[in-house]
C-alpha cells in the first residue's frame, strides 16, 4: 500500500511511513538545491557570454 493510499483512506501513517516521507523532503530538498547551483552556473556563463567579444 502507498503512502498516498493510507492517506486518502483516512488512516494516520506509522513512524516507518512518517520516516519515507521525510526522506523523500530530504532528497527532494538537496536535488532543489542541486537546480540552484546549476541555475546560478548557467546563469553566470550566459552574463560572461552577454559581456565576452567574440571578436577576441
């Protein structure tokens, strides 16, 4: 049975359950902040490349 399942029935997750879904915030925060960075990157190479003369 899924998570989503238990909940949609009305019954209260165990502690196992409560444990994956705090693993899963985990993950889901820490691949977040993995985009950030590699947000930040391309967007520090597109503000080099906007200021760059090709011509050099």
């Amino acid at each position: 049975m899924s998570i989503r399942t238990l909940r949609d029935d009305g019954h209260a997750p165990c502690t196992h359950v409560a444990g994956l879904i705090h693993e899963h915030l985990d993950d889901i925060d820490r691949r977040m902040a993995e985009l950030a960075a590699t947000r930040d990157a391309v967007r520090a190479l597109a503000d080099r490349a906007a200021t760059t003369d090709p011509a050099a």
